[in-house]
C-alpha cells in the first residue's frame, strides 16, 4: 500500500537529522581527546537501526554497539568501516562466528574470555566488560584483573563497564563505580576505556575516558532528566483518525464502559493500540494534539484503537482521516512515558510495525 | 544463525496444535446452527498470523477477522478458501483495493458505506458494524437502520457489533448490547449476525446468534476471569541465561540500585528485556520458573536483560545456555499480565521479534 488518501495507517515519522545532531552536539561536549560511540541495540531502541547507524557512520561515528549476533549480522555490510561490538558477546561455541563476521566481542565472564583466547589465538579485537556495580553481566574486579593481561597482549580493544545510576548526578554509585573502573584501567594503559552512557556523559569529564556510548539521548530521550532537555526530538507519532462520532448523554465509551459521556461530544477513534506499541497504561490518561492543543484520550486503549474527546477541538483538525499527536511537539517521547509510568527507552523500543514509516533529514 | 548451544537467543514456542483445540472447544460450545470465526488481527495476537491462521482453517474455520487491509493481504494467498474481514474497512478512496483482492470490508461509518455502495454496485460482500454501546468504530442505529436495505439488496453478508463489558457476565451493558443489536437485526432477515468476542461466546447462547468471533481465548487468554481457565495454553516463552554470578552483601543489582543484595547470592542474567516486550512494569515483581519452581526478578527489567535470583533453584538448572520460563506453565500468561497491571491481550502482542520463534503442533 502507497501512502496518502486511502492509506488508513498511523505515520511513524524519524528524522535522521535529528539523530545525527545529537550525536555531535554529545560528541561536542566531551573532554579533549575522548570520542562518542552509539548504541544501535534493540533495532537502534526500536526506529529501525538499518537506517539510523548508516546516518550516526556519515556523522562520523565509528564505534556502534549492538546486544546481539544478530544484530551486528544485520549491520556489518551497511557499516564497512566501522567496529562493531556485540555486547553480550558469544554464546559457548558462537567465538568461530564473530571471528568470520568481523564482530568484535564484548568478553563478560571469565569462561566467555577463555573461550575466545582459545579460538582467536590473541589475532582478532576484543573488548573487555569489568562489572563494577550493575551485577547483570561483566566479569568481577579479580577476574578481570587476572584475565585482562593475558587479552592485552593480543587484540583488546577496549576496557568497559555501566553505570547504574547515572540518571542520578548525585549518587554515590557513580562516583564508586568510576573508582572500581579505574583500578582496572591502572593495569591496561594503553587500552581505550568507556563507561559512559548518555546521562554518564552529563557527569562531567571524569566519566568521558576514551569513549563514551550515548543511546537514549540520540534519539531524543533526555539524559538529564529534571533539567532542560538538550536533546533535538527525533519521533513523530500521528494516529489517524478512522471516524469522528457524535455522542450523547447516556454513553459510555470503550471497554469496560469507563468513560462515560457527561455533554454532547465528538469522539475521535485512532488507528493505533497496544497492539502498536501505544501503551494500554495511558487508558483514561492519555493526551494528543491537535492543531497545538491537547486533546484527552477517553475510555481504554484497546488493541488497534484509541478515542479521544475532540469536542473543543478544531472540526476541520478532527476530521477522518487526519492525525492526532501521539508523540510530537506538545507530548514528546518523555511526557509520554511519564503519563503511561514508564521511561522514553521502553516506549521507544515498543513502536509496532504497523505504522507507515517515515525516515526524513540526513 | 540456527538455534542450539552456540544461540544466546531466548526462545518463543508457539503451540498450533493448542490454538486448533482452543478454536475446537470454542466452537463446539456453540448453539447449533451458530458457528465459529478466528479473529487474526495484530499478526494473530502477536503470535504470527502467517502461520497460525492456516493451522485455525485447516482446523475447519472458514472466516477471519484481521484490522487492516495489509494485514488481509498478507493473509489472502495463505487462506485462499476463507472469508477475510477487514475490521477497520475502507479509508476514503481504498474500495477498489478491497474489490480487486477479495477482502471483505467491515463499513463502520454512513460514509464507508456509501462510498462502497458507489465502488461496489452491490456485486461484492461486505459486513455491516453497528455500533450498541462502545462508540469506538461503528453506525449508529439509525445509520444503520437507514443504510442496511440498501446494502441487504446486494450483498450485505454480515452484520455485526462488538460487546464492550462481556467479561463481566452480569453487567448490565451486555443484554442491553443484545438488545440494541436486535432491533437491527429485525429488518435484516436471512442477514448472519455476529456479536460475541472470546468472553462473549461465555454469556450463553443468546449470544451466539450466527458467527462468534474468538480471539485473545484461541491464543490462551482466560475468557472467564475469575473462574477457571477453559482454554489451553499456547505460549512457552523461554529465556536463554546468559550469565550467572556470585554476588555477596554489599552490592545491588540493575539501574537505580533498587535490589539490595541480602545474603551471599546467586544471579541468573537472561537474554530478554522491555525491548522484547517484557514489561518493564515488571521489575522488582516478575517471577520465571525454574525446573518447577518459582524464581523471583530481581532489580529493574532493562532494555535487553533481566536478573533472576537464583540462589535457592537448583544449580545443573540455573547454568549458561539453560533457561528460565518467562511464560510457561508455572506462569501462564495471565498470571504474567496481572503481575506487570495488565492484560493478557497486551503480553502477547508485545511479544518481541528477538526471540527465536518455533511453532510445534498442528
């Protein structure tokens, strides 16, 4: 199906421009001599990383991050030059895998770095993750210490770890965490080292080190949450309206008839559900815009349907097939999530597939 | 990359055989004359519409339910014998689509029906949605009393509503629903009626009229809350253990540092996060099982990972490379909803495209 008239698809839209200033405004703030990477994981949080990492690699990113094999499978032929790193690294029995794809693994327990010495033979990359708080993977303190020298010899590439809290500036896990980092760093000089997420970048130049690996914040999640938004936001979400209905008193709408009717209304319904993504948490709560103003999601959200109360609304905005913000200017990605109880990365990585999308810029 | 020791992939088994029965006892329930539909929309709940709406047509269903027209195009090669209902119907200017591939459109509004009757010439079917309480897609009564002859005269080959309390046997919505459909439903004789959804076919045969239209109940939703769960379970949802570490007293596991380490203990670190549809809602709350027994989420679900304690399972069980049940029969997937404030519905079509998927049965 081709877009326009007849097409009754919600329009996800991702600007590419967006991303890449936001990668150079991160890449911009960093102490002399440190680098930006981008985490590309989860399908690059769900906008589609076949179309956002080529864009980050013309900005002049060089270092992505994936979770899985397979996502780095996905990218190494769209990324020629860069280094691709697979963060959980290889399964027992996958090290021949990463070896002949070029990938270079993320090493996060001892038997993971055992493996991989025995296979490349010190001649292929490596990076090496030392957990130093997060306890969800990564290698102790001692067994990175013990086991990172035997790596350095050959090919490691990189020293990591996560921070847990760096949402937090104030937290006493990243400045602890920073110092457990660098005992291991006092025993690899030489190799590059990266702890920084998007917010880490925010805790100032201590937390820069070699390399810093932004995700959110590429994609308009604000990294400081509680200050000003530095991010440019990059999602477009406009739900199409499938029917605009007048309702009267007594109604009710939707599932489980939890909104009921109180004045003469118009009831817009959107093709967009949970199904979609949209989560089922903002029944009742939910908020679009219209034509600049809010207009309030009623009833639940069901499967591949939401109403909103368009009666104040502008009639020739609140028409069939016209859209309503989902996520846009008035209710960017993070207002969104506030409203629905979660963070700007889960609603990102949900945005379904039946939209139409629409990459623009770069 | 293929499954077995060398893929970190968590894996999604998808019973056909279960979803076959579950249509069987639905159908078998019936008031004679009545019969059953499937109800595929959202890629079959999530579970892959491709392959499960073959499996429900060799079982003997004959007419599908999808919501939008790409969703009845990709359906129509592999249902070459069915009736496909487009749910949402024609956007302004799209009738020809439907003509040409032989979908069936569900017209909601005095406007689809119009524009249809223009395109169509009263030469191809199409289903008729009253509207009787949910004020989401629908006519009004009157629209529909007014409109329906003229399509009756041609080709009108469903008329429908959809109930918006059925899970509720006693409330009051539901005779009232009934009731408003019938009024219709009086000057369409020889017209076949549908109403009931999967917990519709429940409020008895009054309901069941020509055509029910089961959905979420075929995949393993409970129709019946509250009382016992009729249907069998269709979703195994393994997750493939990365890592597992010692952690002792003083540590915290995940973002924020919310799980404080109370004992010397044993983490279990799973390939699945809210990138894969595992709710985020859920951190600090879900619980997998383990070789039978329950084994609590530990910290924040994150974007690709979850922790599990495992300290008190079975050390041969909690190893790399073996799993834990995300969903399965210690935590079937209503169970998992009620734990992350949801519904069933909203677990399965959030289920992620990570997963390495297998359909057994049929």
């Amino acid at each position: 199906m081709t877009s326009g008239a007849a097409d009754p698809a919600s329009v996800l839209t991702i600007d590419r421009t967006a991303i890449a200033a936001n990668w150079r405004l991160l890449a911009g703030r960093l102490k002399s001599g440190a680098q930006a990477s981008a985490v590309v994981k989860a399908d690059a949080y769900g906008l589609g990383a076949a179309k956002v990492a080529p864009a980050l690699a013309r900005a002049g990113c060089v270092d992505f991050f994936v979770a899985t094999p397979e996502e780095g499978l996905e990218l190494k032929p769209l990324l020629p030059q860069a280094r691709l790193y697979v963060l959980e690294g290889p399964a027992p029995g996958a090290e021949g895998l990463f070896v002949e794809q070029g990938l270079i693994p993320v090493l996060n327990s001892a038997n993971q770095v055992e493996a991989w010495l025995a296979t490349s033979k010190g001649r292929f990359p490596s990076a090496l993750h030392v957990d130093t708080g997060m306890n969800r993977l990564g290698l102790s303190l001692d067994d990175a210490k013990r086991l990172a020298p035997r790596l350095a010899k050959g090919s490691l590439v990189l020293a990591m770890s996560h921070l847990a809290c760096s949402e937090e500036p104030n937290h006493p896990m990243n400045p602890a965490q920073l110092g457990r980092f660098r005992e291991l760093l006092a025993e690899l000089p030489g190799v590059r080292a990266s702890l920084a997420n998007s917010s880490g970048i925010f805790l100032g130049s201590d937390y820069h080190l070699d390399l810093v690996r932004p995700g959110a914040a590429l994609y308009g999640v604000n990294p400081t949450p509680g200050a000003a938004q530095p991010m440019a936001q990059v999602v477009h979400l406009q739900g199409r309206i499938l029917q605009v209905r007048d309702v009267d008193t007594p109604a009710t709408v939707g599932y489980g008839a939890t909104h009921a009717i109180g004045r003469k209304s118009r009831i817009a319904t959107v093709a967009a559900g949970y199904a979609d993504g949209y989560p089922r948490s903002l029944s009742g709560r939910g908020e679009g815009y219209l034509g600049g103003r809010a207009v309030p999601l009623v009833g639940r959200v069901s499967m591949d349907l939401i109403t909103f109360d368009v009666t104040d609304a502008d009639p020739h905005l609140a028409r069939v097939g016209g859209f309503i913000d989902l996520i846009g200017p008035g209710n960017p990605v993070d207002a969104v999530a506030a409203r629905a109880g979660t963070i700007g990365y889960e609603i990102l990585t949900r945005l379904g597939r039946r939209y139409r999308r629409r990459y623009i810029g770069d």
